[in-house]
C-alpha cells in the first residue's frame, strides 16, 4: 500500500546573637540541620545507576528506554524548539505573549535553550501537536544539539486507497510508524468525512532513508 511523505526558619532570637561559626561539611548531613522536605527527599527510595570506572573516568550508562522515561518526567515529549530570527527575547514577555498568541489551551513552560532558541514544553498534547508543524518551530528530540541544524521535521503523509477496516486508529498508527513517529491523525479520518484517503502527522528524520511503499 502506498504512503506519500507529503526560608529561613521562623525564628526570632531571645538572646544575642552569637559569633559566627565556620561550616563543618559533616553538620550538612546531620538530619537536625536538613530541612524535612529536603530530608524526606534525600531519603526517598530513588535507587541510583551503578558507577563503572572505565578508562580512568567514572562512566554511568543509561539505555535510550531510560532516557525516554527521563523524557518524559521532564515533559520533554511533548516540547518544540523555536528558532528565533534575531536578538535575545525577553522571557517575561515571551511567557506573556506566547501562549495567549498561540491559543493554547493548557499551560506552556517557556525557557531559552540556546542564545536564539527558545524551549516550549506544553501541558496538553493538542498544542503540541499544533505548534510542532509551525514554520520556525521543531520538536525537540533525545541527543538534540543547539549547535547542530536538527535533521528532524514533521510532515503529513497520505495513505491513499487504503481499506476502511484500516482506518482504524491503532492501524493507521502502526502503518505510519513505518516512515516515522506518528503524533496525529487528520480531522477528516477522525470524522470519517473522506474514505477514499487518510493522512497521519509523522516526525521524520531526513538523514534516515524513508520507504516509497509499505507491505500489508
């Protein structure tokens, strides 16, 4: 079947003040002087990666599923990267302005990345989704380089003459996996108003060799 690619503490001292005291590293650690939230933190059962000692350095591995787990709780599956043309923006206005520009309908978090590149980490899916194929925008991805142009790019491809069981959701996702990572299916399938073609919003990496066909 063919695919297109198209504080300080409360306290108030009674008596004066005493001398300033030099800081024994050691009383950092002492659960009297850390701050319970803080304690409670420390004391979670987060279990840390092993560290190997190879070629002299210590070397922690993580595997790309932990990485993307990483992702993840950073909100960084769902976050774009605008270039700007020119200039370092303001943030304060940015947060301002942006959201209210782009009609989000949840939050965005909004930080600089790089000297002209900006982060957007939005909270609902829709909006990511929609910003992503916005010219100047592209998603951020695992390994992403402000320094190096991004290979990656999102594009719509259509699945002409394909059979209406395959419309299905989890079918059209599957197919288009074949080109790239699919992030959304257009208003016309969901509604079912075209049933002679489908498309599906792919992230494509343009260095990878895309295939002119797909075998059902």
């Amino acid at each position: 079947m063919a695919a297109t690619a198209t504080g300080r503490p409360l306290f108030e001292a009674l008596q004066p003040t005493p001398p300033p005291q030099t800081t024994i590293y050691a009383t950092l650690f002492n659960s009297n002087t850390i701050n319970p939230k803080q304690f409670a933190l420390i004391n979670s059962k987060t279990i840390t990666k092993s560290i190997e000692i190879i070629h002299g350095e210590p070397t922690i591995t993580f595997s790309m599923e932990e990485r993307q787990d990483f992702m993840i709780e950073e909100g960084l599956h769902q976050a774009v990267v605008f270039n700007l043309s020119h200039g370092v923006p303001d943030l304060k206005v940015l947060r301002s302005i942006l959201p209210k520009h782009f009609g989000s309908k949840g939050n965005c978090l909004i930080g600089l990345l790089a000297p002209r590149q900006i982060l957007l980490r939005f909270y609902q899916y829709e909006d990511y989704v929609l910003r992503s194929t916005n010219v100047g925008f592209f998603p951020w991805s695992i390994g992403y380089n402000p320094k190096e142009e991004t290979t990656l790019t999102v594009v719509w491809i259509s699945l002409p003459n394909l059979s209406l069981d395959l419309f299905a959701k989890k079918s059209l996702l599957s197919i288009a996996s074949a080109v790239g990572k699919p992030i959304a299916i257009d208003k016309s399938t969901q509604i079912k108003s075209r049933p002679s073609t489908t498309r599906v919003k792919v992230i494509l990496d343009l260095m990878e060799k895309l295939p002119n066909r797909i075998r059902l």
